[in-house]
C-alpha cells in the first residue's frame, strides 16, 4: 500500500482508493488501513480518509506536520481557517510558550480533533469573522494561514475568555504602537471588523491612553450605543474602580 502510495504521489488515501488497484475486498482495505493508523505509519484524518507518508521514516512510526494535517481536514471539508490565539501569540513574540496545541478559526468545525501526533482546537466562526491573515510558508513547502499580528492584537482583546489573553494584551498592544510594529488605525479598522462591543469600548480606551489621534478614536465611538452598564477593563477582577464614561468602562487595575 506504501509504495503504492508513494508511486502515484499521493498523500492521502480514502476508502474504496484500494480495492482495485491492490485487488482488496473492502472488509480487507478497511482492515488494513486500520492496522496502519494504529500502528503509527499512517494518520486518520477522519473516518475513510487516511494521511500517508512521502516515504516511512526511520523506525517506522510517522505524523503529519500540524500545517499538514490541518491543511489536509480542511481542504476535505471545504474550509477557511486561520490560526489564532497562542499560536499567534507565540508566531508574533508577544508569548515565549509553545503551544502544546494548534488553536484555528474556521468556518466548518468545532471542537478537538487528533490527527496523528497533532492535536487541534477548532473554533468553528461565522464565514464574516475570517480575515486579517498573512499567509507563511512552512519548510515543506506548505502554505499555514496565520492571524496577522494586529488582527492577532484584537483577538487577544475580544477573545480574552478562551486564550486567557486580558491584562497581557494590553501590554503587548501598548508595545507594538510604541515600536511601530502595528499602526493605531489598522488595530481600530480590525476592531471594527471584528470586535465586538466589549472589544470596541476595551480598545477605544487602551488608544486613547496611547494618545491616539481623535478621528481614529472617533471611529470607534461611533458605533456605539449609549449604554448605563459598565464593563471592567481587567474581566477577571472586581469591577471596582474609576469608570471611563466616553467607554463605558470600569477602570479596575490594580494600583
């Protein structure tokens, strides 16, 4: 099955792709394919879709790369993704850790998935919260679609509750606009597009600390309603402090 595989250039082998060409009854090709992803030599995307290797490494035992393995279930099921969160935490330098996971946006798939040794945490988002990407190419000469570094700045603001991102992002926002590595209206034209209220009052307020200029801030002010409720800047603390009523936000940081 190997060196069939390899011969015609095929990296991935679905049920029925066999039967003939390797003369199997399908309980056998079932059989056979099973064995091998258990054994390590092949990775089960799905049930009846199989990722093989270019060529069996040494010892045997084979995985994807997560490009390759995230690349291939999405293609299969027609998808857009971007990897996010501490993926791109990490890609951008905002976090030294590794993420032991690849976290991704897409438009199909929700939930944890194995392929191989890779393990995925898919958040499946309506097709218009896509976008903001920069698109990388890997040593093996695949393309990974990233979050870009400003949208990756708003997420960590938005998406605070699933990457555990609030107060860090704040620092790490302050330090791109510092650096010149993000510029203030791209960050508010990505919050526009992808924030949501809490995430539009959040960052209006993070830029006017940073003395952004008033038309940027105005575009953010636009949109939002007037509101009696108060949100915090910092969500995992009390909301207890000054409040900010231009944002409706409680400013709770500590002293």
């Amino acid at each position: 099955m190997l060196a069939y595989a390899q011969l015609r250039g095929l990296r991935t082998v679905a049920l029925g792709d066999l039967t003939e060409p390797l003369r199997l009854t399908p309980a056998q090709e079932k059989e056979l394919l099973r064995r091998l992803a258990r054994g390590g030599i092949i990775a089960r995307v799905r049930p009846g879709l199989y990722l093989v290797p270019e060529k069996l490494p040494l010892g045997g035992a084979w995985s994807p790369s997560e490009t390759l393995a995230l690349n291939t279930l999405m293609d299969d099921r027609r998808g857009t993704y971007q990897i996010c969160g501490p993926n791109a935490f990490n890609r951008y330098g905002f976090d030294e850790q590794v993420p032991t996971r690849v976290y991704a946006y897409n438009d199909r798939i929700s939930g944890e998935r194995t392929i191989g040794a890779v393990a995925l945490s898919l958040i499946k988002v309506k097709p218009k919260r896509l976008g903001g990407t920069e698109e990388v190419t890997t040593p093996e000469g695949l393309t990974a679609v990233y979050s870009s570094r400003a949208r990756t700045l708003v997420d960590a603001v938005d998406d605070w509750a699933r990457f555990n991102s609030l107060p860090r992002g704040y620092e790490w926002v302050r330090a791109d606009l510092d650096r010149g590595r993000v510029a203030a209206s791209e960050l508010v034209d990505l919050t526009l597009r992808f924030g949501r209220t809490g995430t539009i009052r959040r960052m209006g307020l993070l830029l006017e600390r940073q003395g952004v200029e008033e038309r940027l801030l105005a575009k953010l002010d636009r949109v939002l309603r007037p509101s009696s409720a108060f949100i915090p800047w910092i969500p995992s603390l009390a909301k207890r402090g000054k409040i900010n009523r231009r944002w409706g936000v409680v400013v709770n940081e500590p002293s």
